[in-house]
C-alpha cells in the first residue's frame, strides 16, 4: 500500500493509531498535542499519568513512543512520541537520527498493538523548530524502509496546511506518493 499525504486534522482520522507529537512530560502541550488532548478527552491524560508513574518516572525520551487509547477520537489508539528540539541534539545528524527514531518506534508499537493503520503529523516542525524540508525526507525515507519489511501496513502522512504540504511534496519529490 502506497503512503498516503493528506491535508486536515488528525483527531479526525479514522484508523487505528494515530501518532501525536509530544514531548517528554506527556502530559500534554501546544501544537498537535493540545488537539489531539482536547479532541481525545481527560482519559489521554490519566492514561498518560499513569505511565508516567508507572513506567516513566523520569519521563517520555526523546525518539521513543508510548501508547493510550484515543478516548472520544475515532481512532482507537493514541502513539505517543518525542520529536528532537532542533539545534539541541549535539548535532544536525544526532536530530536526523531521533527523528528517524520517533517514527520507526511508532510504527513498531503500532504493529506490536496490532494496528495496520497509522496517521503521523509532521513531528518536530512546528515548536521544535525541525526544517520542514529535512524532516520530510527523514519521515519519507524511514516510513517506506518500515513498509517494505511491513507492506500490510497503511501509513498517512497528515498536514494542517497546503503549504506544509507543499513542502513536503516539494522535498520528498512525489517519491512519498
Ligand atoms: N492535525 C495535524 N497536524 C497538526 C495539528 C492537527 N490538529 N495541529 C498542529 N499540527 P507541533 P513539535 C501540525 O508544534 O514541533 C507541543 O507543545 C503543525 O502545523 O505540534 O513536534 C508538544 O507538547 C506542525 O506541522 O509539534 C511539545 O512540547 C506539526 O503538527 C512540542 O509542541 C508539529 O507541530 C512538540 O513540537
């Protein structure tokens, strides 16, 4: 199944697991988070409490995911990751690297729930500061590596805008399509 490349918003997806750009607290935030909070209901956040007393004392890091229902979403779980801060990881490749690893550790935890569908924004671009340009061929790359060993997977890319749409388009030359 080719990626799909959408322009909305994510708490409105109908699939299995949606992805939500988090940071380490998990306890909610600005950007998507917020919406996908708001959207989703007070469940994500106990949910959330929970695993952070549970299983993460000391927070969410940086590249990893965590899952939660999507409490009054449409779609059944909420992947929690955290995207790097650009211009805080040592160096632009160690931000390239955990990038590549907030979205193959997503699509690894939703496989392991026993999802096939799978709705990413476009994690670090907005208050991290990540290049949207970079992070479209680091998201592109990694989600069609993970598709060729998992082709039963569905996986959408998501943008609020047409304009980081476009980017990404532009950046990932139709090869994303
Ligand atoms: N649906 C799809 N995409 C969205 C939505 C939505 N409803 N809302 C925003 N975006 P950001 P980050 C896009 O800032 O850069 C939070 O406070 C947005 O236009 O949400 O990883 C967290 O708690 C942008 O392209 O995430 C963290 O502290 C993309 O989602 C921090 O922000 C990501 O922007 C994470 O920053």
């Amino acid at each position: 199944m080719p990626i799909q490349i959408k322009t909305g918003d994510i708490t409105q997806e109908a699939v299995c697991a949606i992805v939500n750009a988090a940071n380490s607290s998990c306890m909610g935030g600005g950007g998507v988070d917020g919406a996908i909070h708001r959207a989703g209901g007070p469940e994500i956040l106990e949910e959330c409490q929970r695993i952070r007393q549970e299983q993460l004392p000391d927070g969410l890091p940086t590249g990893q995911a965590v899952a939660t229902t999507a409490g009054r979403m449409p779609s059944r779980y909420v992947i929690h990751t955290v995207g790097p801060i650009w211009g805080r990881c040592g160096s632009e490749e160690a931000c390239d690297r955990l990038l590549e690893n907030a979205y193959r550790n997503s699509l690894s935890l939703a496989r392991r729930l026993g999802c096939r569908s799978v709705t990413f924004p476009a994690i670090s671009t907005g208050i991290y500061g990540f290049p949207p340009d970079r992070a479209a061929r680091i998201a592109c790359r990694t989600v069609r590596a993970f598709l060729q060993q998992h082709p039963e997977m569905e996986v959408t890319f998501i943008f609020h805008s047409e304009e980081s749409r476009r980017i990404f388009e532009k950046a990932t030359e139709e090869k994303c399509h």
